[in-house]
C-alpha cells in the first residue's frame, strides 16, 4: 500500500502548506505588537519563529487529531484507502492554494477554515454529503461564531480596567507597579499550565499532577517576584515626573509586557495552527504505513517537525503583508491597548487548543482588537478594513472545500 508518490506529494503539499500557514497568520501572532511600535517587524519575526516552533512541538496533538478524524467519517473509507490519501492530499492542497491567493492580496483569513472547509469538499466529492461528521463541524463552527465574541468581550474588559485601575489614576506608575507584575503572572500560569499538562508527556517526561501544579505556580512565583522588582526599580525613578510623562513610562511598561504576550501569542498560534497543515500529513502517513485509519495514532516528530518548520519559514519571508492589515488597518495601537488585544487572543487559543477545538487565531485576534477599538468607541475603528476582513472569512470556507473538490478530480484521475 506505500506509494512514494504519494508520500513524498504528501511531504512537499504539506510543508507548503505549513509555509502558507506562516505566511498569513504570522500577523494574528505579532501584528499588534509590530503596530504598536514595541517591536520592529525584524524582531517580531524572530520571536515569532522562537516561539511558533515551540508551540507546534509542546501543544499541537489534541487539535491534530480533530483535522484527522473530526471532520469525515472515517470508516467509510476503510475499504477505500486510496480514496481518504487522494482526499487529504486534495485538502492540502486546496488550503494552501487560497492561502497563499488571500496572502497576496494582504487578506488575513482562516487558516482553519480553509483546511476544514478543504476536507468536507474532498468528503462530499468522494464519498457524499451524508458521510460528513456535520454534528463536528456544527460544534467547530459555533466555536467560531463563539471565541471572537469572547475575545471581543475580554479585550474590552481587560483594557476598560487597565483604563480605569492605571490611566485613570492620580499616580499612574504606582498602580502599574502592581499591575504589570500580576499580569505577567497571569500569562505563565496560562501558558505554563497547558505546556506542562500536555508537553511533557508529548516529549516523554512523566510527572504526577501535583508535580506538574507545584512547576506551575513555582514559575509564576517566580515571573511575579522579577516582575514586581523590575516595575519598582522603575517606580522610583519616575514617581516624581508629571502625570503626562508618568503615562508615557507606563506605556514603556506596558512595551516589555506586550512582548511577553506576544511570544505567547505566537506559541498559542504555534499549538493549534500547525495542526492545519500536519493533520492531513499525519493520516495519510498512517495510512501509508499502517494501512489503517485506526484513531489515536501516534504522530511522528518529524511531521510536527515539518510544520513548524514550514511555518518558521513562511512567515519570516512572507509575513509582513499581513502584518501590515491587522497590525495598523483596523485600529490604532499603543503597547497598553496590544496587550490588551493580545492577552485576550492568546489566552482563548490557548485554552481551546487543549480542548482539541480548532478555533481561528484570525478571528480571535481580529475580535480582540476590535474590542479594544470599542473600548475606545466606534470612530477609533477602520470599518472598510473591517469590512473587506469579514467578506474573507466568509469565502474561505467555501473556497477551500471548491478547490479541494477540483484537485480531487484531478488527482484521482492519474493515480487511481
């Protein structure tokens, strides 16, 4: 049943994809941060890349196996094996294709929604409307109507409370001395957690609970003590400036935590994105060497490998185009209100990641600025950027499940 062709097509379709992958949603990962001004798009890129690969080694499996197997009903195809690798492939294919088409044009889509949408068109083109897991894709497509909403919402709150405990206060840089360490708390206990209940044993490291809770908070202690010394040696020399020059230091404040939140941000990116591009890779490698589609299987290193490196690379060559619609068309940033976009984002991805949902990091991070802009009132928002960002997301999905029933037809007609 092993096909080189179809390994080494699988191999090269599902890097692409990985690269596309880079390319378009780098700017969910970092654009708010580059918009801001806290970091050059050289720097950005680079953190980017540190933490992307992190995220898609410690983080990926749970969502991997939703592109496996939550989508098409995979037993049907037991007696027709030929026809689920001609349909992945055809997913890859069809999801790479609209990416980088929506990547040249500067569109942030749905990287989710093009690889989903790609395997229910190879589904219906192969095997017919009925044998789509359409209870899953109902589930997968609440989440997305659901978690901008919830990023709208916590965007909102985060900034209207830093607003009011910090900007709003008589002595600014004595309320962030406390703030800003809490919050960085806040994101490694975040990030900790789902790394260290789901990493370690992805990589073999076998720990009790309580072992695990104890690392978690031991970090976070430790986050908050550095952060509350680095924030008071701050204090001290500036709690004698104006009020206005007190603002602007807060800001500078806000600067080395919007860093933070965005490597964060890349490594929630990293933990549920790269499943788009390495689920399809990973079942048509099982298939080819196992000749089953048995769930629950292993995912070799080298495919997740594969996709972060493919990730790495696009979005260090292509990213910025991207970055350049979310980070300044939609709203006008500062590191305070970054943060707020990104801490929101990266929380809620990461969250449902080690759900197993395949949420869109485009949708989640757009929703979390636009709830900042809010915050702010309706005229601090680019409604035509908004506009043309919206009337995307709605092609995608169909696109991809077009293009993904095209390449079918095409690659069934020279290897079957």
């Amino acid at each position: 049943m092993i096909l080189s062709i179809e390994l080494i097509l699988a191999v090269t379709v599902g890097f692409v994809m990985a690269w596309a992958v880079g390319a378009n949603d780098v700017a969910n990962a970092m654009a708010s941060t580059v918009g801001s001004k806290t970091l050059t798009v050289r720097s950005a890129v680079i953190t980017a890349a540190i933490f992307e690969a992190l995220g898609a080694g410690l983080a990926s499996g749970q969502v991997t196996n939703m592109i496996r197997y939550g989508i098409v009903d995979i037993s049907i195809y037991a007696q027709h094996l030929d026809y689920f690798v001609i349909g992945m492939l055809s997913a890859l294919m069809s999801a790479a294709t609209w990416l980088i088409i929506a990547t040249h044009h500067g569109l942030p889509v749905s990287t989710t929604h093009s690889i989903i949408g790609a395997v229910i068109g190879f589904g219906v083109v192969s095997m017919g409307s009925e044998h789509i897991l359409w209870y899953s894709v109902w589930s997968i497509l609440a989440s997305w109507v659901a978690t901008p909403l919830c990023a709208i919402v916590l965007a909102y709150v985060v900034f209207r409370c830093i607003s009011y405990v910090v900007f709003s206060a008589e002595s600014p840089i004595k309320q962030a001395n406390w703030l800003v360490p809490l919050c960085m708390m806040l994101l490694v206990l975040i990030f900790s957690g789902v790394t260290i209940f789901q990493g370690l044993d992805t990589i073999g490291i076998q720990l009790l609970d309580w072992q695990k809770q104890v690392m978690i908070w031991a970090l976070a202690s430790v986050t908050y003590a550095v952060g509350w010394q680095y924030t008071n040696k701050m204090l001290k020399r500036t709690e004698r400036l104006t009020r206005e020059k007190q603002l602007n230091a807060v800001e500078k404040k806000f600067g080395i935590l919007s860093i933070m939140t965005a490597a964060s941000m890349a490594y929630a990116h990293g933990s549920n994105d790269v499943a788009n591009a390495i689920g399809p890779v990973a079942a048509i490698v099982q298939v080819l060497h196992t000749g089953t589609l048995a769930e629950g299987a292993t995912i070799p290193g080298w495919i997740v490998a594969l996709g972060a490196g493919g990730i790495v690379l696009g979005l260090t060559m292509y990213g910025y185009k991207i970055m350049e619609t979310v980070g300044t068309g939609i709203t006008q940033l500062t590191p305070s209100r970054g943060f707020a976009a990104q801490f929101s984002t990266s929380a809620i991805i990461v969250i449902a990641s080690g759900l197993g949902y395949p949420v869109s990091t485009t949708q989640t991070m757009v929703g979390a600025i636009l709830g900042v802009g809010l915050a702010r009132g309706m005229t601090a928002l680019n409604r035509k950027t908004i506009r043309s960002i919206f009337i995307s997301w709605l092609i995608t999905l169909p696109a991809g499940a077009f293009f993904a029933g095209i390449y079918y037809m095409i690659i069934s007609y020279f290897l079957r």
